[in-house]
C-alpha cells in the first residue's frame, strides 16, 4: 500500500477523503465537487474515496462498505446538470481498490479540455468554479471565469473584425517593412502587386462581415501593425516589455530596454523586430559548416526566434499581465498573459496545437518566422538540447494573473567533474543506469537534495516514470527518501544538514541546578564577565558582524532571532518590511515580493520571518512560504524536513527568472 500511494502521491495531484456518511458505511462528501471542478478546471488529479491523509503525508485506509451505492450516486449527480455541468467520467475512471481489508474507491478526475472548460456547480459558472492551488480547492473569481467562457467559445481569439478601424489606423513603415520581407522571400507572389487594403486581406490583417457588411482591421491586424495607442483602445491591457538585466539574479535592474515609449509604433512586429535583434546579439554559439557553407542560423538562433513568436501568438492580450522578454547573462525569460490551452506534456512533445492568436501566427509564418503548428516547442528543446545546456523549463503562474513562462538557461546540465564524482564513488553500477537516474543523482550530489518536481524540471518522460526511477534508485541504495507528500531525497550517505545541527545548545549532561550554582551565588552575571546575549550561539555555529547566525555546514547566514542583529540591519529590515508591517491585508503578490527581497540575502526562520513580517508563523507557512517552495520561488535550509519549526528560507534565485 506504501509503495502504491507513493507512487500515487508524486505523480498526480491526489485528495484523500473520509466518505463516511451519516450512517458511517458510506456516502459522497459534498466537497467531492468542489475537487471534481477544480481537478477538471486545472491539471486533474485523483480522489481517493475511504482513506484519510495523516498529517506526515502519508495514507491511512479506512473503507467504504456501501460501494455500490457510492457509485450509483457519484454517476447519479454527475449526469444531472443542475448540480455539475459536464460529466467527464465514464467507468473506466472509478475503480476500486483493496488495501489490505478495506475498500477504497479510486476516482480519476482528468483535465477538460478547452472548449468543456469551466466545469462548475449549481447550473451556474459565476461563484460556482473551482481550480486546484497548492492542494486545496478555491473558487475562482468572475473574472477568470469569464475569460475562461470566452476561452471556450472562440477557437482563435484575433480574428474578429473591428468596426471603422482601417488605414489610419496602422503605422504604415511597419506595414512596408513587413511587404518588402514578404517580397523578399516570394519576389513572384501575386500579393506583391496588390493595394495595402487587399493584401491585409489575404493575410488575415483586415476583413469583411459578409453578413452584416462591415468592414475593418481584424484584431490580428491591428495588434501587427497598429499603433500604440489606437491598439490599446481595444486591448487596454496591452504591454510589450524587453529587458536585458546584467546579472545572473533575479532583480528587476535593467541595462537595456524596449517599451512602447511613443519613440516607436508599439505593434507586435516592430516588437518582434526590435527584440530579436537584441536576442541574439553577442550570442557565443559556433557557426554551423553545411555543404562547406557557414550557417548563420544555428539551432540556438532557431529555439529563440521560436521562443520569441511562441510567445506573442499565445498570448491573451485581453489579460492583465505583459509580454516580458528577460535577458540575462545565463538565460532567457519569455513570459505571456493567459494560461496554456493544451497540457504542458502535450506542448513538450508536439503532439497538438491550439493557438490562440492563429491569424497572428499566419502572418509571421508568412514571412518564414514560426514554425507549422505544433512543433514550436520540440524546436526550442532540440536547440537547447544542441547545446548540451539544462532543459527549457515551460510552466504556468495562476497569481496574481494567468500567465505561461519559459525559460531557457544557459547553463551546462551537469559539470563533467560532477558526474565524475559520482562515478568514483559508485563505480560501473552509476553508470549502468539510465540517463534519468544518472541525472536525479546528479541534482542531489550538487544541491544536496533531489524532489520529483526538480527532476521533472531537467528530464523527459512521464511523471509516473519519473517516480519509478526515483524509488527504483532507493530500493537500489543510491538515494534516501524523506518526508510524505512529496518526498525529498539524499545520496546515500550524505552528510545532510539537519536544524538541530544548527541550533541545539551543546549538552554537557549537567546544569546549574544539578550543581546547586546559579549566577547570584556565584555573584556573576553579563555584565560582570563582559558578555552580551549575542556572544552565546549554538555549538558550532557563530553571528556575523550583523548578528546573523553562521555555520560552515549552511551556504548563507540565517536570521533567527531579530534581537541578536545590529541595530541599523535591523533596522534595515523594518523598512523593507514596512508595507506587511502595518497592514493586514495585501495582494498575494506584494507579500510575495517583500518576502522575496526579505530572504535573498540569508535564510530566515519562520519565527523571524512572522516576527518581522507581523503575521503569526502557521498561517504564514501555509499561505505564503510552503506555495512559494513549491513554485521554486523559496528554498529550505532544511530540505528533508520541510516542516520543521525552526524550517528557515532563502529566495532561489536559479528559478525567480521573469517574475518582475
């Protein structure tokens, strides 16, 4: 059963629940919707009907002993539209399971697809929508619901075509400049020797309503070759943003910048243009020989240039995030308003497409920029995997708005010195194993700790392959597993870090009291010996010139205690925390953000952390820190004890690429 849930736990997203009912044999919870429509509205997930989740993370089987009732009455309500919308099971999903001598039931809820999209209660989508964060169930607010309706009504969302927005509307240098590359590349076509009017016509750039007769740009048009602010009339939300920023960190300080500024049209192709350019320039790849011919145009060049459309021609211009292009000395960040339309594995291998700009996506193609429908992103993880660099990392942010983000370092996967270790210490067997242990071994030999999510991060294959592998390499000795949900692991005889190592006092098996002296006996206090309170530290351990708390077994200080600091970087501290300090309630975002600039320095402790932050250290955790470990955003001092009361955090900056 261990094994089982394991295996269960890592791969999907689960919820456990009791289904005890009134009569203690069995009944369906009426939270059981509330998960239906918020695995069905995310990434799905499995409900687990007879067993409870223990506070450690593990399982624990209770039963269901009227399942034929169960079943009558979970499929009952899922065909009845005033309580659930769209039934997306059929029996194939529920299965029961026996643990020993009970019997549970397995309901495996999968993700709706685009146009079955919400999923919702009580016959109505408006407070009746659900989404899956940070395992829980919340509502999702009108706002989002309705993105979501016109998500699932419009196949394409830049099609539709504007009412009394024509020529003047456009700036008319992007529009040639766009002709002569088209006659560049097609110098016989026919759409050279049309009028501006017709070939934005036959380009998807302008239409006609045959039913109703009107006429004018279409949306697509009018993002392409608009001007700012005649494209902010309809997108009001409309921001292009690229930032070249100078250090491999995740702070928002610029060198170099393209904004709609009023010095240039704003559109996307001018945006397109411009940005490239500033891509690739000092790009140290090495050119390609073919037919003895240099090839300017390496796989590098490629996976950007895909990146860099990819993300224009999938964004939701009505959203409220930007279009931010990141780049930095070890990467580069593409971030785009609105969620993926398809599953992340299905976009990593090509195997479907769903665009949601398709006339946007045409008119680039048309000038041979874009690749054919579906095979975007394999081009940008063949281009990066060329280079034997770490493996693009697409992911999706739902706070504070939808957005999908990609980003591609530059960085070497693994140091060849690494995996040399690794052979040394484990012999032939190390390299007897597949490339994903052999990687799983290498994240924990660097970072001194592997998760399944961090492995998904660097490797291909399924999720449930993923972790197999990882119980595969424990079973075989490699690695030691910690914790519940979530399991993090340790090479095999690592010298882990533990709190206790950093904060328990020395223990001599004696005290004052055993030895009848006490500091008025003895007539000794601080002052008398010249002590202060910051001169006592655990055992060794020491406080910087700050007053932080050091140890050569961590990598960075951690703050524990706001008293042991100096004045003035206390001080410091309070000013950065101002804004929580005096108010209660803040957007998920700011606090983020304060927490991040907090802890980008050192490790702090929760107590510390909620101390200085004036929140109470539980509700803290669960809201705002365990989230941010999972999103990458945080890292732990102690990660094979997430939990621990004396857990301290840092921001991370590897993964905090274009959050600003």
């Amino acid at each position: 059963m261990a094994g089982d849930f394991a295996l269960l736990r890592e791969s999907v997203d689960i919820e456990c629940k009791l289904a005890i009912g009134q009569d203690g044999k069995g009944g369906l919870p009426k939270s059981l919707w509330e998960t239906y429509s918020a695995f069905a509205n995310t990434d799905g997930g499995i409900i687990i009907l007879g067993a409870k989740e223990l506070k450690n993370g593990t399982f624990e089987a209770r039963g269901i002993e009227n399942l034929v009732q169960i079943k009558a009455d979970l499929f009952n309500t899922l065909n009845n539209p005033a309580k659930i919308n769209k039934n997306l099971l059929t029996d194939q999903f529920v299965r029961e399971w026996q643990v020993d001598d009970k019997t549970l039931l397995l309901i495996a809820v999968p993700r709706a697809a685009r146009k079955q999209q919400p999923i919702y209660l009580n016959n109505n989508p408006l407070n009746n929508t659900y989404i899956r964060q940070n395992e829980g169930d919340y509502k999702l607010d009108d706002e989002h619901v309705k993105r979501m309706l016109a998500e699932q009504a419009h196949d394409g969302r830049d099609d539709e075509i504007l009412a009394n927005f024509g020529l003047d509307d456009l700036a008319i240098e992007s529009l040639r400049s766009y002709r002569q590359r088209y006659s560049n590349l097609n110098p016989n076509a026919e759409l050279n020797d049309l009028v501006d009017i017709e070939f934005l016509r036959r380009i998807g750039a302008y239409g006609i309503n045959r039913e109703t007769g009107v006429r004018g740009l279409t949306k697509a048009g009018l993002l392409m070759f608009g001007m700012q602010h005649t494209i902010s009339e309809v997108f009001p939300n409309y921001m292009v943003d690229y930032q070249e920023r100078p250090h491999a960190q995740t702070e928002a300080r610029w060198i170099d910048r393209v904004v709609p500024d009023g010095s240039w049209s704003g559109n996307l192709y001018d945006f397109y243009r411009k940005v490239y350019n500033k891509l690739i320039q000092d790009l140290k790849i090495p050119f390609e020989l073919k037919d003895g011919v240099r090839q300017e145009d390496t796989p590098v060049h490629i996976a950007l240039r895909e990146a860099l459309v990819n993300c224009i021609v999938h964004a939701d211009y009505t959203d409220r995030a930007s279009v931010l292009i990141v780049k930095r000395p070890d990467m580069f960040g593409f971030r785009n308003p609105g969620l993926m339309r398809i599953p992340l594995e299905h976009a990593l291998k090509g195997s479907e497409s769903d665009c949601r700009n398709r006339k946007l996506h045409q008119m680039f193609r048309l000038i041979n920029v874009g690749e054919q429908a579906g095979s975007g992103i394999p081009k940008i993880l063949s281009g990066w995997q060329s280079q034997h660099w770490i493996p693009p990392y697409l992911h999706e942010k739902r706070q504070p708005n939808n957005q999908t983000l990609l980003e591609l370092t530059m960085v070497d996967l693994f140091p060849s010195d690494t995996m040399q270790q690794l052979t040394q210490q484990f012999g032939s067997s190390f390299t007897e194993l597949t490339q994903n242990e052999r990687a799983a071994l290498a994240i924990a030999k660097l970072e001194g700790t592997v998760t399944h999510a961090r492995l998904q991060t660097v490797v291909t294959g399924h999720s449930v392959d993923i972790t197999r592998d990882l119980q595969h390499l424990v079973k075989l000795g490699f690695l030691n597993s910690s914790g519940g949900r979530g399991s993090v692991y340790t090479l095999a005889g690592a010298d882990i870090v533990q709190p206790d190592d950093i904060f328990n006092e020395p223990n001599t098996g004696m005290s004052d009291s055993s030895l009848g002296l006490n500091e008025a006996s003895l007539g000794l206090n601080e002052a008398s010996l010249g002590l202060s309170e910051s001169s006592s530290v655990p055992n060794g351990s020491y406080r910087d010139e700050v007053g932080r708390l050091c140890s050569d077994r961590l990598p960075f200080p951690i703050i524990d205690n706001l008293m042991e600091l100096s004045e003035a970087f206390r001080e410091s501290l309070y000013v950065l925390a101002h804004e929580a300090r005096t108010k209660q309630r803040l957007s998920l975002e700011i606090m983020e953000q304060i927490i991040l600039r907090l802890c980008s320095e050192h490790f702090f402790t929760i107590s510390a952390l909620g101390e200085l932050l004036n929140r109470k250290a539980e509700p803290l955790r669960k809201r705002y820190l365990s989230p941010m470990v999972k999103a990458n955003k945080l890292c732990l001092a102690f990660p094979t004890t997430p939990t621990h009361e004396k857990q301290a955090y840092r921001t991370n900056t590897e993964f905090n690429h274009t959050e600003n």
